[in-house]
C-alpha cells in the first residue's frame, strides 16, 4: 500500500549518537545534503573568506563529504554524478577569493523544506486570528442589518390588530410573511402613521366591490381607496 505525506527532520539530527556511527547509505548521504543546505540565503566564510551561499545551496566540495560520510572519493564522485544525472543537485567547483569551492545546488529544494517553517503557537496563533476575523466579519454584518433595518418596522404589530373588526381570524396575520411584507413595505413608502389612517378609513368605509380585511386586499386596492378619497378629508386622512 503507498504512503504519502510528510516528515520533518530537524538538522540536530546530527547531534544524535546514532547519526554517524555507521557509513553511510545512498539514501542517508541524500538526506544529510539536504539538510547540509541552507534555507535561506546567507553568508559563510570558508578558510576565512567569505561566501555568499543561497537557498538550498551546499558549500561543501566532494572531498570534504567523503570524509563526513567516511566514503571513498571515487564513491562520493559516483554518487554527485548520478544525483546530476537524475536532475536531483547540481555540481559546480569554482574558484572563490583564490580559493577552490565545491557547491552543491538541491534542486526543487522546496519540496524538502518549506519557505517559512511555523511553530505549533503560530499555526495556533493564526488559526485564533481568522476566528476572530470571521467573528467581527459576522458581527458588522449584524450590526449594519440593524442599522439599515427602520425601527418603526419592529411596529407593525398594532397595525394588524386594526383587522380585528373585520376579520374572525385576524391572529393569522401575524404569523403570515406576506401580510406582514405588505405592512411593512406601506410603512416603508408611505410612513406608519398615514399607513395607520389609511387602514382606519378603509375599514370604516367598505366597498360594494370590495371589503378590506387584511393587508393583502389593502395593497390590491389601494389605487381604488386613493381615487375614491382624492380630495376628500375625513377624521383620518387626507390623499
């Protein structure tokens, strides 16, 4: 079955008693250069002069990790070689300061080590931060729902108590989306109180074509209950 995933070696690996105390492997000297390199970009002095060494570069020449890996030259030059080949490092022996430098370049260096490795209090930190972030995020959103919902429409209430003259079951309406809709949308366009008179003169003043008895037959015809008292004044409105 694959396995797939990641593991993290810290370079105090080195440190551990069991870390050398036996040649190494193919596999074990491709680790060790990958932890040879630098994760950043930085500056070394080698033989007291000062190198200047990039991501994932290894200032070490080929002599130098056969003594490391206590390896035969011939076996650290066959092995730089293959690891060229496969397009694993690049190999690059150049003068430096009149000095010989053997630099080892780890390509795609970043599948090995991440750019900004975290600590388990910033992985922590930052989880708490987009909390918080989400929770003022939502809580504006609240905030600016409030502000942009008019108050006088938490008052329609009273409005459909004024139906409970002509209507048995006038209790439904406050359960009812629609009638409610309607109240609020007349309160919205026309105020609460002329909203509040209007319903007032078309209860006290039926139609032979029509009866208002909830907010819905209001809003049908309201365009007859305007041209009908157009002009007109009563104890409760003027249009």
């Amino acid at each position: 079955m694959s396995k797939k995933g990641f593991i993290k070696l810290y370079r105090q690996i080195e440190e551990n008693e069991f870390y050398f105390c036996e040649p190494f492997s193919k596999m074990m000297a491709w680790v060790d250069l990958i932890l040879l390199a630098n994760h950043k970009d930085n500056t070394i002095f080698v033989r007291g002069n000062e190198v200047h060494i990039k991501r994932g570069q290894v200032a070490w020449s080929k002599d130098n990790l056969a003594t490391r890996w206590k390896w035969s030259k011939h076996k650290v030059y066959s092995f730089i070689d293959i690891l060229e080949r496969r397009g694993m490092i690049l190999y690059k022996k150049g003068h430096q300061n009149n000095k010989v430098l053997g630099l080892i370049t780890v390509n795609n260096y970043d599948r090995y080590q991440s750019k900004e490795p975290q600590t388990a209090q910033q992985t922590a930190q930052q989880k708490d931060d987009r909390l918080h972030t989400k929770k003022n995020v939502k809580n504006e959103k609240n905030e600016k729902k409030e502000i942009s919902k008019p108050k006088v429409l938490q008052n329609i209430n009273p409005l459909i108590e004024l139906f409970k003259t002509v209507n048995l079951t006038y209790e439904n309406i406050f359960k009812n989306k629609t009638e409610r809709g309607v109240l609020e949308r007349f309160v919205k366009k026309y105020g609460y109180e002329k909203t509040e008179n209007l319903i007032k003169w078309a209860i006290d003043n039926p139609d032979q074509y029509y009866c208002i008895t909830k907010p819905t037959e209001l809003e049908r015809n309201i365009n007859k209950l305007i041209i009908k008292n157009k002009g007109k004044t009563n104890n409760y409105i003027k249009i």
